[in-house]
C-alpha cells in the first residue's frame, strides 16, 4: 500500500508540474485530468469510493469538458507569442505562491497536526425510564439538570458531556428527594465512531428503589441494508427471544416439523446483549421473549413475557441500532404488564457514503463550499479574460455614396456619342396602312 501511495503522489506531482510548465492549453488541461485521476485513486486508498467517484464525474469529467470547451472556444491552444498585457501578473503570482507556501509551513508545524493520532470522541449521556413505580423523574448529572418530566417508556435526547465520573440523581419530577443515585464513569473513545452512553432505570416496586445500569450504546456504522438490534433485560429473571416463524399459532403438534428457534438464549437480568445485523427485510412480528425452562423442549409452552408482534412499533429499519429494553409497567387497575421499550437511533454513517459527506456538506462545511465555488466562478472568468485576444479592427474605408447613372449616360456609352435632349433617337413616324380594295 505505500509503494502505490508512493508511485501514485509521484504520477500527481508530475502531472502537476508539466501542467504548469506546458505552452499549450490542451496540453495543461489533459495533464490536470492525469492530476485529478491520481487523487481519486488516494481517496480509494483511504477507503472513500464516493469521493472518488466525484472527483472523475463532476471534476475530470463535467469541470474539465467545460474547460477544454472554453479553450477550444476561444483558440488558446495555437502556440503563438502571446502579448504581455500583465507584465505584473507573473510576480504578483510568485509571490502569492511564495507566501501561501510560508502560511502552510507555518500553521503544520505550529498546530502540531498529527494524523496518526486517533480522534477522542466526546462521550454522549441520555437516560430511559423503565421503572414500572418511579412516575414521571427529572435526570441530574453533578447536581445539574439536563432532562425534566420523563415517562415511563421515555428516553432523552443524548446529550455531549466532558470525560470523567458524573453522579446521577434520579428525583421524581417536581421534587428534590433524589429516588435513586448512582455514578457512572464516561471515558473518551479513540476506537469508536460515536461514543454514546445510556442510563436505564428499571424495575424497583412502591417500597424498592429501581435498579439504574449504565450501558454502551453501539452506534458505529452498519452495513448496507442491515440494522443493529440490542436487548437490556429489566425484567426480573432470565429471558429467551424466540422467533415462532410462521407457527406462531401452534397448530403443528409435531416438533420436528415446527421452525421455532432461540434467537438468543438466557439474557440475565440487568445485562446487555447485542445480536448479529439483522437485514432491513426482517419481520420481528413473530418474535416473543419468553421465560427459561432447560427441561423444556417445546419453545411454544415457555412462559410469554413480553411480544413484538405490532409492527407499527417493532420493525428492523435499516442504517439504525435499535435497543429494546425489557420491562414492567403498571396498568390503570394496579397491575403490571411486561413491555419491550424500543429505543432506535440512527447508526452513523460510513465514512465517504453519499449520507456521511450530505451531512457534513450541509451541516458543516456549507459556507467553505459556497466560497470554494465562487473561487470556482472567479478563476474561469479569470481565465477568459486572460486567454482573450484582442479584437480584430479592420481597415477604415472611404465608402463613397453611390448613384446609379441617369438612362441617357447609359445609352451614349454604348453607342459612342452622347445623347441629349435634341439628338434622342426617334422612332419612325406611324404610317396608314393603305385600305384594301
């Protein structure tokens, strides 16, 4: 791999080089092309297919069609002695070259950039309620407020915090009484894409505090048409998720003949598990978690806890990392039901992805895109104005009026004499035929 980073700098510098050295236009822009195919192939070597794919469509193809059109257009490839209208052009240009070389230097080696250093990504926080008696809570870090009112089934937004230990208070909303408190440690992470934090509060009854867990959300990017599923079990015992595939309703006594199937077995209590990628097309409508019994063979007689059969809540969309947090809420009556909470959040996106470079284009980089084109603009007007010739002024004519001869001077030139009023040609005068007998 560095022997062809290497080899291909080497093609770009050149290419470069002989760009600027060459006299003739075309010749310029064919070694720019040979440039901008070089830097497509290190936006491959940085695992970036559609910048590459740009950087040939839109740069070597449209912008450099559009520029050998306008050479073409205005005749700039004929090798002749051009006239030195900007005698002043080439100085002003080395020496904006000269100092932009200097300011370059000078901010690499004075910021200290250094890309083989990992970016620490600032962890995120949000907290969920699954606690069946805890009510409506306000959320506290350090003694500061960052979420009011949450219900049960609720989770807050993430929120950016700095690295280090946090203490967070659960208090019911409206009071200072914290109903439960537990400290958490959030650490920066140079490996992962988002580093992304989140604080379940479950189970707990009217004389118990709930349970609070700290686990780490897995937001990293996913592959093409596939989401990530993840399970907290906030239920009290262990749980089993199984898929009853299209015998859900138990008709077949035959266990052989069935398609039931564990898709992940014993999730202890108060524990995170994440299961492989799931395709976009998955139905999670005969899904069910259920109780664990060893001794039970037939999946359909476990006890159900909790099932994902409306689809208007529980689907597998793609490019997202779901967590379902399995729990307890209290009815109208004074019961409880078990309920599976569906957290889904958007998995980020890979790097150089048409979303990943949308985001960052329209998010963080508009403005510097903005003025790129107009530097864009300026340099073609730029161009036209320097490659123009000037304009070819013809020779004044004394273009003297025109009248065409009289009929008279026409007639005395072809029959040699002139021919006036009184020496007109006349015709003969008309004679009577004579009467016949």
């Amino acid at each position: 791999m560095e022997a062809l980073f290497i080899i291909v700098m080497l093609v770009a510098v050149f290419a470069a080089v002989a760009m600027l050295l060459s006299e003739n236009a075309v010749h310029s822009a064919l070694f720019l092309i040979v440039n901008f195919a070089c830097v497509a192939l290190l936006y491959l070597m940085l695992d970036a297919p559609f910048l590459a794919m740009i950087q040939i469509a839109v740069y070597a193809g449209a912008i450099m069609v559009l520029f050998l059109f306008v050479i073409m257009l205005l005749g700039a490839e004929k090798l002749s002695s051009p006239v030195r209208r900007f005698r002043w052009l080439e100085i002003v240009g080395t020496a904006l070259a000269a100092a932009f070389a200097v300011v370059a230097f000078y901010s690499i080696t004075s910021g200290k950039i250094d890309l083989n250093t990992s970016v620490t990504r600032q962890p995120q926080l949000r907290v969920v309620n699954a606690a069946p008696y805890l009510g409506n809570v306000d959320a506290y870090a350090n003694g500061q407020m960052f979420a009011s009112g949450i219900a049960f089934g609720k989770a807050t937004d993430f929120i950016p915090l700095d690295a280090g230990a946090y203490t967070i208070e659960l208090k019911p909303a409206g009071t200072s009484t914290a109903a439960q408190t537990a400290t958490v440690n959030l650490s920066g992470d140079t490996n992962r894409q988002a580093n992304a934090y989140t604080v379940v509060a479950y189970g707990g009854d009217q004389s118990t505090p709930p349970n609070v867990s700290l686990v780490q959300n897995n937001l990293e990017s996913v592959d093409s048409r596939t989401a990530r599923l993840s399970i907290f079990n906030g239920y009290s015992q262990p749980v089993n998720l199984v898929d009853f595939g299209a015998d859900s309703d138990n008709t077949l006594t035959n266990l052989a003949l069935r398609d039931d199937r564990i898709v992940q077995a014993k999730i202890p209590p108060g524990s995170l598990v994440e299961l492989p990628l799931v395709s976009e097309d998955t139905s999670m409508r005969s899904w069910v978690f259920t109780g664990v019994d060893d001794n039970q063979k037939d999946l359909s007689k476990l006890p159900r806890i909790a099932s994902l059969n409306n689809t208007e809540v529980y689907s597998v969309k793609r490019d997202t990392s779901q967590l379902l947090v399995i729990g307890s809420e209290t009815l109208l009556g004074g019961g409880t039901r078990n309920v599976a909470i569906p957290l889904v959040d958007k998995a980020v996106e890979p790097f150089g992805s048409p979303q990943s470079i949308g985001n960052l284009l329209f998010s963080k980089y508009m403005l510097p895109f903005q003025l790129i084109a107009i530097l864009l603009l300026a340099a073609m007007v730029g161009a036209i104005a320097l490659t123009h010739k000037e304009g070819f002024q013809p020779r004044r004519r004394d273009i003297r009026r025109k009248v065409m001869k009289p009929l008279t001077n026409v007639i005395g030139d072809q029959i040699g004499q002139d021919v006036g009023a009184d020496n007109l040609p006349q015709l003969p005068a008309q004679q009577t035929e004579p009467a016949g007998d």
